[in-house]
C-alpha cells in the first residue's frame, strides 16, 4: 500500500498537479503524515435562502471543551433535537446543529458520550476562543508547538506537525484527555473553525506524523451500507459549511442541486475505484463532458477535488486554504452547488444558472 502511494505522489509531481499532504503512511512505531490531495477547475439569478433559523446554537457560550465527556442526554437538554445525525467514519455519530448561516456544530457522540466537537460560523461565542480572532492572540493562550507528547494507559504518544501543520492547523492539548485542533484561515489570516477531540478520536484519525510505543486504535471497518450513510452525511456536512464561509465573506447563499451531486459521486467514485487524481477521467472527459452527458445546463460551472482527508469538515478548510479551491468556494456568481463524496474522495460541483 505504501509503495502505491508513493507511486501515486510521483505520478501528481510529474504531472504538476498541487497537492497538499496529511494521508498516513505506516510504518514501525511511526504514522507519517502525508499532505491531503485537492485540485479546483472552472468553466464558464439570485439563489433560494436556506431558512432563517433551524436551531439557534448560541447558547453553546464559554469553554465548549468542557462538553467532552459529557453524556448524550446533557446535550439534548440544552439544544434539543439535532438537525441531522450523521454516521462518521471512526465509531461515533455526529449530531448536527446548525442555522445555516453562520453558525454551525457538530458534536460526535460514541456510547452516549460526546467525544469530539467541530465548530464554526461567525455567530458562535466559544470563550475564550473566538472565530476570527488573529493566530497570534490564540498562540499566546494556548502555546502552540510543533510536538505535542502524552501518554494513554500505558502507551506514550508524540505528534509530530509540519511547518504548514503549524500555520494552518495547530494542535494544543488542555487537559489529559482533550485537545483542540485550531483550523486557520491563511489568506485571511484568522481562526476559521475548531475541533475538540479526546484522545481516543485524535489518535484514530492520526492527522499529523506521530511516533508512539504500544497500540494505536482503529476505525471499525464499515459496510458498503455504512460507507454511503457516512458519505451522504459528509455530503450534506461540506454543503452547509460551505455556505457558512459563504456568509462569513458577504456571498449569496448556495442551493442544493440534486443532479449535480448525482455527477459530483460519480467522479469521486470514478477517482477512488481507478486509483487516480484529476479532474479528467481515464477516459478523458472533464467536468463539461460530465455535465453535458447527463443534460445539466449552467451558465458556468466549477468543481473542487479533494482526497484522503478525515472527513468533510477537514475537507472543506483544505479548499479555503488553497487559492484556485477557495476561488471557486467563494465564487459569488454560482447559485447552486452538488457535493459527492465517496470513502475519502470529495468533489465539488459548482453551478451558476
């Protein structure tokens, strides 16, 4: 498997392709991190608002950390029903809490515990974390490092970040168990969002190179039926994220286009099952054949392509942080967006009509 992702890598740099890593390599006692895939092309009426309020999630104020650990039924109590539950890939359940505008959390529930939270939205008030707040504000909070070691039972652990880990996604632990994953905004030079995780979570997903002595533990392996119940909630988590970064930047809010997710799978699945990265098929349609050929008309259109992230949240700051992705992310002639994702391919397809 390692020696195919080497061959992979080689073929993008030939291929002059950007990319950016965080795939794992495995090998004795160490999981190097490789940078995630993603690539954006474009081609060349006011959109539907999505609903004013869904559920209001400001009343998550001050030290959101503070609810790992914290069972199920606390949660319900203070928010009440979730949007959506979505099946995540690593043993828990994300329950979804959303405006759809700007504000936005998740919070995965494993054994009726929350065990990790992702939140962002320019509506949030998370002390002392703020979203927008500078880099340098947070680093004096919180002391960000390249290396961050602990131990679990018996088993010690040190995480290991890049230089692009350490500008765009650093990681600070604030207590034995709990981390945060800060998610910056490059260009603009800002938090965008958050992710709180225990240890078991952060050390399943392994987002950075790390070196340890004993076990690490596993996502459980899924069905084909689990793959598209995740993959469906992955789909609709980058799609209200996106429109969130869309408010936070003053662009018109996306609708929900049903075949264009339809083509957006298709080639994420293309992409996984024939073991290539591009936006043009073995065959060598792009996406106007994939549009033309299941009779989608637009004024324009654009497509985002992402693989190996640990998930749709992940997936979409990657886009922001990438010049050609965030373009096509920030677009505000596009009316209308379908999202496909497949494993841990994701596609973007982008319409203005």
């Amino acid at each position: 498997m390692r020696g195919f992702k080497n061959v992979i890598l080689l073929l993008l740099l030939v291929a002059g392709i950007f990319y950016v890593f965080q795939d794992r390599l495995i090998t004795e006692n160490t999981v190097t991190s490789l940078d995630l895939l993603s690539k954006s092309t474009q081609t060349t009426m006011e959109p539907k608002t999505s609903p004013a309020s869904i559920t209001s999630v400001s009343r998550i104020e001050g030290d959101l950390y503070k609810w790992i650990g914290k069972q199920q039924s606390e949660l319900e109590s203070s928010l009440g029903e979730p949007l959506r539950r979505n099946l995540s890939s690593y043993g828990y359940v994300w329950w979804v809490y959303t405006n759809r505008i700007d504000q936005y959390i998740q919070f995965g529930i494993k054994d009726n515990q929350i065990v990790t939270i992702f939140a962002t939205g320019d509506g949030l008030s998370i002390d002392p974390i703020s979203i927008g707040q500078s880099y340098d504000e947070n680093d004096k909070n919180f002391e960000f490092d390249n290396e961050v070691s602990f131990s679990r039972a018996s088993t010690s652990y040190r995480f290991k970040l890049t230089t692009n880990d350490m500008e765009t996604r650093p990681l600070a632990q604030i207590d034995t168990d709990t981390f945060i994953q800060f998610y910056f905004d490059s260009f603009a030079q800002s938090l965008s969002s958050i992710r709180i995780v225990n240890s078991e979570v952060l050390l399943t997903q392994r987002p950075y190179e790390i070196f340890y002595r004993g076990e690490l533990p596993e996502a459980p392996l899924l069905t084909s039926v689990q793959w598209r119940e995740v993959e469906t909630g992955m789909e609709q988590q980058i799609f209200d994220i996106t429109n969130i970064f869309r408010t936070r930047f003053n662009r018109t809010l996306l609708e929900w286009d049903d075949s264009a997710a339809g083509v957006a799978l298709g080639h994420s699945k293309d992409m996984a099952e024939n073991n290539y990265f591009s936006h043009y098929t073995q065959t060598g349609d792009g996406l106007k054949e994939r549009l033309s050929a299941n009779e989608i008309y637009y004024l324009s259109a654009g497509e985002n392509i992402a693989a190996q992230y640990t998930d749709g949240p992940s997936a979409v700051e990657g886009w922001l942080n990438s010049e050609g992705h965030r373009d096509a992310l920030l677009k505000n002639d596009y009316t209308h967006l379908g999202v496909g994702v497949y494993k841990y391919y994701y596609t973007q397809n982008f319409l203005q009509k």
